[in-house]
C-alpha cells in the first residue's frame, strides 16, 4: 500500500454520534507521533492536519510530515458513527526514486506499444492506399482509441509520480492567453460534436498578465476543466473560460452554463478513488485529480462553486513579479 509495506494493526479513533472520540489503542498515536490525541478531531483531515502531516495524493488518502507518512481514512459504521484508521508506510528518498524508476519503465513500455498501433493505423489511413469503408472505419476507430489510450496512461503514470511528489514542472514567465486559446482550440471538435458553445470570454487587446508556470501542465489542467464539464453538458449550453486577477493571483474560471452540478458531484469534483469507484470508470476523475495535482505544484488551488445557472471550476496562480528592468545605458558622448 503506497510506497512500502504496512503492519498487521491499524491504528484506530471511533468517532461516535454524540460525545468526545475514543483511541482505541495507542497505535494510531505512535503513526502520528503523538504523545497524545488531539483537542479537535472531527475527520480525518482535520486529525492529520493537526498532527502536522500534509497530504500527498489528490484524494488525501497518504500524508506526510518530515519523512513519515501514513495512509489513512474512514469508515461510516450503522449506528452513524464513524471510524477513523491509520496505516503507516515507508517515505525515503531511495524508495521514492525506486518507485520513480518503476514507473518510467512501466510508461516507456506501455506506451511505446501504443504509439506504434498508432503509427501504423495513421500510415494506412493517409490516402495512400485504397482502403474498402469497412477497413477505413476501423482503422479510424484504432486510431482514435489508441490515441485515448496514450492520453489515459500519460495522466496515469503523472497522477502516480505527483502521489510521490516527484510531478516534473519545468516553470517559465508567461501569459496566459496562448495557454488558454491553444485549450479550447484542442478540445473546439468535441463541443461541436456535444452541440455546446465554446467561449473564450478574454479580450485579446486588453492582455492578460504573466505567469510562471509549466504551460503543458497548466494547459492540461484547464482541459481536463472543459472535458469535465463536456461530460455533463446538455445539447445547447455553453461553457465559458474567463480570467480574473486579483494580485497576487490569476483566477482561471471554467464555467458552465445550464443545469448545475448537484451538492454530491460538486463535493466529490477532485475525489479521484471515491469518483471512479461510484461512476464504474477512471479516465474523468484521474484527468480531474492530477489537474489539482499540476495547479498545487505551482503552489495554486482548485475549487468549484455552484449556483442556480451554472457550475464553475477554477484554479489560482500565482502571478509572476513585475520583471525587472535593466541598469539604465551610459550616456555615450
């Protein structure tokens, strides 16, 4: 489980309807660190943040604080209480590396397979050969899933490298606009084909201000926004991107038009395990999860609002310091 191993006792808090929580045992403390249980446990968020731990995957099932890191998570039992459990695992330098390692093998051999089904599907379809209809029909069907297939393991092998804090971010100044046209011009096909308007709600001339930022990683997080909302949008509505500074961020909004998303999605938006499991899929809620994974690299946040005409996703960035001029020229006489 995680990056290592993990004992045969968990630790464990019952956290009762009514009345204070109760340590069953002292393992739990012993994970944490602890001489003794906090003052206010009402989660499992609020236990390990008071404990000092941080999360270190997008649906906070591993934390960690200076080298020690846990799995945990809870349970709803039938009288409505709740148990709260912990589970350590390994969290060292050299067994992140290995897992790194393993992971680069992994992607290169998946998909290096995939890109050559790929290769070969787009050669016979490039007009060369005659092909009969019923061929070319699936060989645009190879196609068009061997390219899903490298865009699912590419997000599969960064969530899982992001889970160890190893998520490759390569940041440079600069503005947003590309960044958020080159999104909707990628993902411009599959809102004609849902019949749902695509707006970028920017104005050109009045520029936008400078980031500094990994531009794929932003990118990839702004289109996994507008495929989310694809997703769910109904035939006729429409999905606007905006931007809105407020120093010392950028606001990035992805909004939707139309039916609103229900207290239930919108709560459970970046879950990636707790999503996957209830929808009986991965591809949506790994794309969603890493797209946090990528903005909090940045040291940016995520979140969703809902109201009756709509639902927004949004990230924050941080915007870049003013650049610095130059020592003025000597006068040259």
């Amino acid at each position: 489980m995680g990056a290592g191993g993990t004992p045969a006792a968990p630790g464990l808090i019952l956290l009762p309807r009514q009345g204070s929580p109760r340590l069953l045992g002292r393992m739990l403390l012993e994970h944490l660190g602890l001489h003794e249980l906090p003052s206010s446990v009402t989660s499992v968020e609020a236990l390990l943040g008071a404990a000092g731990f941080r999360p270190r995957s997008a649906d906070r099932s591993l934390w960690e604080r200076e080298g020690r890191a846990v799995v945990a998570g809870e349970e709803a039992l039938e009288d409505g209480a709740r148990l709260l459990w912990t589970f350590p695992v390994r969290w060292d330098e050299e067994s992140i590396r290995q897992q790194v390692r393993y992971l680069g093998l992994a992607s290169h051999d998946l998909r290096g397979s995939l890109a050559n089904i790929r290769s070969y599907a787009a050669l016979l379809l490039n007009g060369r050969s005659p092909l009969e209809p019923k061929v070319k029909r699936g060989l645009e069907v190879i196609l068009r899933n061997a390219d899903r297939s490298l865009s699912f393991s590419q997000d599969f092998f960064d969530a899982s490298r992001a889970d160890l804090g190893a998520l490759a971010c390569e940041p440079e100044r600069q503005s947003l606009l590309p960044l958020l046209d080159a999104a909707v011009e990628r993902q411009r096909a599959a809102a004609t084909a849902a019949n749902v308007a695509l707006v970028l709600d920017v104005d050109p001339q009045a520029g936008l201000p400078d980031v500094n930022v990994d531009g794929a990683r932003i990118q990839h997080a702004v289109e996994a926004f507008i495929l989310y909302h694809l997703a769910r949008a109904e035939a006729g509505e429409v999905i606007h991107l905006r931007v809105r500074p407020a120093p010392p961020h950028v606001r990035v909004e992805v909004r939707r038009d139309g039916v609103p998303l229900s207290d239930e999605d919108a709560s459970a938006v970046f879950q990636r395990e707790e999503r996957a499991l209830r929808e009986k899929k991965l591809e949506d809620p790994l794309r969603i999860a890493l797209a946090r994974q990528e903005v909090e690299a940045h040291g940016g946040g995520v979140g969703v609002e809902v109201d009756r005409t709509g639902s927004t996703l949004f990230l924050t960035l941080f915007l870049a310091p003013p650049a610095e001029l130059g020592p003025p020229a000597s006068m040259q006489v």
